[in-house]
C-alpha cells in the first residue's frame, strides 16, 4: 500500500500576499516547516509539493519532490476538489495524505496516527480537529445551551471543528466520490497549538509569537470515530 504526501501551494496569496513563504521572525519560511516534519513521518512514502511556480524548489529540502501544475489551479474561482483531484491523477498512490504550509505546527505523531487510521483500521478518511466546547450562537439564538440555565463550559456538549491542516483520504474517494472526507471518517482531535493555521495577517502574528516562545510543548491528541 503506497501512501502519497503532498502540499499544494500558491504564491498568490490574497489576504496574506507570499504567505506560504512568509519567514516567521528569526525564523524560517513558513513552507519549511511541514516539509520538515513531513519528512519524520514514517508511513508516508513519497512527499510532493504541487505548485505553479518553479520558484518553491528552492524551499523544498531533500527527499521532497516538486510536481508542477497548470496555473488554473491557483484562480480563487477553482474548486479545491479540482486541485486535489488533479493531484492524485497524475501521482498514483491508495492513500493520499493533504497537508498546508498554513499549519505549521501539526505533529509528524499526529500525521502519522491519521495514516495509520485509514491503512490499518478501516477508515475511508481521517482529518484533524479541534474540540470546541463555548457558547455558540446561531441566527440570534443560542444553539449549544440554555441562558436561564447556564452550564459550566466544560459540560457543553463536545462540538469539533475541522482544522484545515491534515486530511488523509484514498484514491477511491477523491476520484470517484470528489471527497476528501467520506462517509467512514476518523476524527483526529488535536490540540489548538496544532490547529493554528494562517490565513491573515493577525493568524501570522499569532503563530508567530507561538514560534518565538521557547520549549512550546504540542500536546498530541487523541481521536474518535464518527
């Protein structure tokens, strides 16, 4: 069983422009951070980068290979489906593994627990998740809970939000289905260090200072079934 690794990046960014190259301060560029990692992941073979332009190779470090695509791909107008399946049309593999520079504290341990999921355990896919447990509002109403009986937050009910920063899915799924998440899914629960993902300017700042802290430990999380 082949399990492929990739990131697709675009370097025209819109709300954070170059941000998947941004270098974090006295730091690296953000692109070098789940490459590196990903290169720790034991059950992954193969790694790529998926991009339109030549000028990511030199960010990539060895082991790490560059697959060109066609710069439609980059349109904001593009289904990410579409970049996804293109991906895996061209590299062959029975588990496809999606990472972002924009998550650059997701754990090689947690990765590696994804893929483990899905090759060994009967999954159809897996994702990363952060457990939200405040409360929500919908429409101008409550939706988690009663204001005229106010719960202590750790008694809400356990919602999850996806994290955007790690799904593991087979071929079938995303060729056939158009899924990155199918009907069998693993649910991933990580921690919100490892959830942070960057998408504006105030996202960077806050990563950023979670890079400059020294010793940050990343609790590994847990995961359930759905």
């Amino acid at each position: 069983m082949k399990t492929v690794a990739f990131v697709p990046i675009k370097l025209n960014s819109e709300r954070l422009p170059l941000k998947n190259i941004k270098p974090f301060t006295n730091g690296k560029p953000l692109i070098e951070y789940i490459l590196h990692t990903l290169t720790k992941v034991h059950n992954v073979d193969e790694i790529y980068v998926y991009c339109s332009s030549d000028k990511i190779v030199q960010y990539l470090p060895a082991g790490v290979r560059f697959l060109k695509r066609d710069p439609y791909f980059d349109l904001s107008t593009t289904p990410f489906n579409e970049v996804l399946k293109s991906f895996a049309q061209i590299v062959p593999a029975d588990i496809y593994v999606l990472t972002h520079a924009t998550a650059p504290f997701i754990s090689a341990k947690s990765i590696e627990r994804a893929v483990a999921k899905v090759a060994e355990e009967g999954f159809d896919s897996a994702f990363s998740a952060v457990k939200l447990q405040e409360f929500l509002w919908f429409d101008g109403k409550p939706l988690n809970y009663d204001p005229a009986n106010i719960p202590r937050t750790q008694d809400l009910p356990d919602y999850y939000t996806e994290t955007c920063g790690l799904y593991v899915f087979t071929r079938e799924l995303i060729l056939q289905k158009n899924r990155r998440i199918g009907d069998k899914p693993y649910l991933l629960e990580v921690s919100k260090i490892e959830a942070t993902d960057i998408n504006t300017e105030e996202d960077f700042m806050f990563a950023d200072a979670l890079h400059g802290m020294m010793n940050i430990n990343i609790e590994e999380g847990g995961g359930k079934p759905l």
